[in-house]
C-alpha cells in the first residue's frame, strides 16, 4: 500500500519497501530496505544492503554507499541558503539553486533524528550519533554527536 | 496518490502537491508547493508562492507569510505544556489547551530538521538554520541556529 | 485513508487514527488517538487515553504508560549501536542486535522533534521539551530539554 515509485526509479535486486514512500529519479542498490514514509529525490544514490528507515528524507545530491545505516527521521539537505522563490519571485524549481554534494561512506550509521548540513563527507565507517546536526566532514571511523556534532571518537 | 484533503482546505490556485499529505481546515495561499507526508492542521494559513517541504508538520495558531521555505522535516507546535488529558481524564481535543500563535513573515527561511516552540514570531527575511529549536522571537533578517536556536548574524 | 494495520495489531476500544499510519505487532490501549504518518512496530505497547502526534515512531521495546503524549516527530530507537549490516554481511533484521527496552511513565509528555536514545526510562509525568536529545533517565515529575537533554526542573 502506498508505494509511489516514478518509472524513472533504478531498483537493485532484492530491494525491499513496506509502504508510503516516494521514490523519483534515483537509484537504490541491491538488498536495501526503505522504511515507511522515506522520500528520495531524483539524482539521489543509495548503495547496497543499506537500511534506510521510516520517516528519512534524502534529497538529489546525496550519494550513500553500501551497508550504510541511516535511522529514522534523519534530514539530508543540499542547499545552504534555501528559499522558496528566486530575484524574480517565481517558486524556485530543482536546478535553480547551487545543490551541494554529500557523500556518506560504506558502513557508516547515522543516528536516528538527525539533520545533515549540505556538501559534507561522512567518512566509511562512521557514526553519527542519534539527534545530531552534522555541520562539517566526519572522519573514517569517527564517532560524533551533539548540536552541532562534534567528534567524541576519533577515527582509527 | 495519497492526497488526504479536507471539504474546508482553501486551497489557493496552482497549488502543488504530490503525495500523502493531510490538510483540513487550511488555508493555502496561490502558487505555493507542499511536499510528501506533510500535515496542516485547522486554522493554519501558509501564504503564496510558499515550498513547504516534505515530513512537516503545520499546527493550528502557524500563520505563515508569503514567499516562505519551510524545510524538511519542520515541526510547529502551539502549546507550552501538551497533556494527553484534561483533569477529568478526557483525551484533550483542540480547543481543550491554549493554542499560542505562531507567525513567520515574508520571504522568511526555516531550515530543515528545525523544531518551533509555541508562540514565536519568525521576523520577515529572517533565517532558521537546519537542526534548530527555535524558542524566542526572531527579528526580521536575523539568522539564527542551534539548539537552543541563538541569533548568529543580526537583521538589517 | 491509508491505514496500514496488521492483523496481529492489538487495538483497544475506540482507538483513532485518521490516515497514513504503519502499525504492526504493537498493543495500543482503549481511547488512544494516533496521528498521521505515524509507525508503531511490532513489540511496542501504547497504554490508554494517549496521544501519539503525526510524525512519531515508536519502535520494538518501547513501552509507554497510560495517558502520555508524544508529540509531533517524536523518534524512538532501541539499539545503541545500530548497523546495517552483521558480521556476514547480511542485513540485520529484527532480533539481530540488543533490543534496549525504553519506559515512558504513566502522564508522562514528550514534546515535539524529540529524539529518546535507547534504553532509558522517562518517568511518570515528566516533562521533556520540545527538540530535545534525550539520553539518560528522566526522573518522575522532571522537567528536562536540550540536546542532551538535562534537568531543568527537579521532580516532585
């Protein structure tokens, strides 16, 4: 029930949803499980065995590698200056805005409740811990949390 | 698929939306897009030419001005101190609390992840970073973030 | 509209729900209203005369009094150290990491945006404001709020 997947959508093998998502334009790779009420935009990349749960938002900009856990509830974002309308006042559309990179690496977790900040790197590995708001790069194997995350656990 | 719209909504013209939203009792202005899985409740106005972005939600007493982002994942509340029930052990219905105001004026910028505690006022221009807990006022022009949300730049 | 309810749901008398909600395996108590876009997982118990707000999550291990309120965007988690994959590279499913039980007293509030990190115990009527990152025990009558969450108000 309530699975919205554009036809413009790569599916990997063995993807696995349970209902009330939004799915346009992006790619998932094999094995991955995406929780209720998940939306992903187009240009967005989420690798294989990942678990995606309920409630995330992943926007176009965003690449996630493999066996990356991202909880419940966590924001990515790919502008850092948002509005709603551009100088000539009509609503501004994708491509209408500088769309900030973020790149979160193989077998990273990020803790549920989190918001992260646009064009930052998530290193393989790392943990993000739950209702953080990430605002700069996280190291490999690094532990942050806290608003604004700061690291707790230096990388091996 | 999935659009849950209320015989009361006012819905402006050449509003947008795509999904899984649930409006009653709203007012929407002209030319304003509400994303996925977003709930507006009776009583909240949200102005024209507003992106009122996926997994928000918008409570009664939220008037929301013209030209306004409200980012992912946006949570507006209206009461200081929310009980389940009243002293007799009824389930508390809207109009059983004190329903504080909440305004956001013009061309305003709410980032994503962000909580709004009741009775603010959001000052026209002003900026919400992402992962914010908005708890006093905001100026016009100010940008503010963290948690609690502290001004960072002061409004012109 | 969009109820998503296993047969294997306990539901008590006069329960509400309006639409979008994922609730499987889970026990909610006589007169407990759920909001939109909401998931209660399997395991999990809801007491009576609740509210639990759109938005919420309420995961395996969680147990939650009688007339409690969880706000909007409220994010329950259960396992300290989540991953998405085991040591066999197979993705982790339910019952494959330690399941942390979390215990909301009975008139306990929890406000909106709230993340509650696993295994803590919130006690009866405490107050945990909106936006906060709980991550220890809230005593009986506190009041608590932050990221971390800390005692703003000592409990009766």
């Amino acid at each position: 029930m309530g699975l919205r997947i554009a036809a413009d959508v790569k599916l990997g093998e063995g993807v696995r949803m349970h209902g009330f998502v939004n799915l346009y334009g992006c790619e998932i790779g094999d094995g991955t499980r995406i929780g209720c009420f998940v939306e992903i935009q187009k240009g967005a990349k989420v690798g294989s065995r990942c678990k995606v749960s309920s409630h995330t938002f992943i926007c176009e900009g965003v690449e996630i590698g493999d066996e990356v856990f991202v909880g419940h509830g966590v924001m990515f974002t790919n502008d850092r200056y948002p509005k709603a309308v551009g100088v000539d006042g009509a609503l501004l559309e994708s491509g209408g805005w500088e769309c900030l990179p973020t790149r979160v690496g193989n077998g990273a977790s990020i803790g549920s409740g989190s918001t992260v900040l646009p064009g930052v790197c998530i290193g393989r590995g790392a943990v993000v811990g739950a209702g953080s708001v990430v605002t700069r790069d996280v190291a490999d194997g690094a532990t942050v949390f806290g608003n604004p995350a700061v690291v707790r656990k230096e990388g091996a």
